[in-house]
C-alpha cells in the first residue's frame, strides 16, 4: 500500500509508556511536599503532555513564585526513583519496527524534559528506533507548534505527510497549530469525548488497533 505519511511522530508518556499513573502520584506528592493544596487526579492528569513548568503552574496556580523551582525538582525527585517501575504499553516495539520495516520517519514530541526522554528510551530499549526526538527543555512546550515545525523541518517533509500521534488534547492542538494531521489514543491521560473537536483522523483505544490503523492508513 502507497504510504499516506512520510514523518510519524509520537507523544511518549500515555502514548507509547504507560506512564500516567505514576506522573499524576508524583505531581500530587510534589505539591504535597511543598505545602501546595494537592490537586485530583483529572487536574494532575490533565498537564501530562505539557512542559514541567507549565504543568506545575497550572496545577498549583497559587503558590509563591520562588517555590516553583522547589515543586519541580521534588516533582523529579518522586519520578526518577520511581520510573523504573514503567514499561512501554504492550505491543509498542513490534509496531515501531513494522513502521521502521515501511521506511517511515519516526520522532518523538514530549513534554518531558531531555534527561527524562533520554533515560525512559534506554530503559525501554528504543534508543535507536527513532530518528530525531525533541523535549519541552529544548525547544517550547505544546500545544506551540515549534517541536514539530522542527522535526518537520529536519527530515524536509511536509505537514500533510506528517502524522502526530498523542493521548491528549495537548497532542492534537499541537498538531493542529503546526497544519498536520492528527490521531488520538484513547488510553492515555485525556478522556476520548475530548478529541472530538480536533478532528483527530482515527482515535485508537489499544495499542493493537493503532498499530493496524497505521499499518492500513499510515
């Protein structure tokens, strides 16, 4: 089948690691060590996908603006002596490599900072698959368009022959300012009723399905 995308780009925490669980512990227990009101899982949830610094922001708007940089590093403190305890969610390196086997770029687009991508793919045992990732620490956090526009940029392709993948609104508002298609996982931080106005291409609720659409439409 004549491939539709040349550049297929992926979120990583919710999309491709089963991630989201702990980041919304390790959110609530950073605003709790710093005495900020602790917000609910739907409000920790929802700042996945963004950069540290405007998650934090958003869920603890109140707090002093000196104590930001004390919530994100215990923020990384809880995260990295937990993180060992992840995984990818199953069947996501036999769909990159069959995505690999069809010649397709693939990058990856996070929110996570440089340290924390670069630790979570050789934990994974992707580091390699991918041929250019970008983080919120090195380029502007979503949904500006930026990381893309330079992924896109790097491999020349165009943004109708680009596809970005993602399990939040984050991930489809990024994709929409940067003028790309878009398909949603349904498995991640965000809640699926909530992709309908982004007018993802498909919305996938395993992996297995991502996997055949992609291989069927991608």
């Amino acid at each position: 089948m004549t491939r539709r995308f040349d550049l297929i780009v992926f979120d990583w925490d919710g999309t491709l690691f089963d991630s989201t669980a702990l980041i919304v512990r390790c959110i609530q227990d950073a605003c709790a060590d710093v005495g900020a009101p602790k917000p609910s899982d739907a409000d920790a949830a929802y700042v996945i996908g963004l950069g540290l610094v405007d998650a934090l922001r958003h869920v603890a708007p109140g707090l002093a603006e000196a104590r930001y940089p004390a919530l994100g590093n215990r923020y990384r403190h809880h995260y990295f002596a937990r993180q060992h305890e992840l995984s990818l969610f199953p069947g996501t390196i036999e769909m990159l490599h069959a995505l690999k086997a069809r010649h397709h770029w693939l990058g990856v687009a996070t929110g996570k900072g440089r340290r924390g991508l670069d630790e979570a793919l050789a934990h994974s045992q992707l580091k390699g698959v991918f041929d250019a990732t970008r983080t919120a620490d090195e380029t502007a956090s979503k949904p500006n368009p930026l990381m893309l526009l330079e992924l896109m940029r790097e491999f020349g392709a165009e943004p109708d022959r680009t596809l970005m993948i993602g399990d939040t609104t984050h991930d489809l508002q990024l994709a929409r300012n940067a003028g790309t298609p878009s398909v949603a996982v349904a498995f991640g931080a965000h809640a699926h009723e909530a992709f309908a106005e982004f007018e993802p291409l498909h919305v996938a609720h395993s992996t297995r399905e991502l996997h055949d659409w992609l291989l069927s439409h991608g």
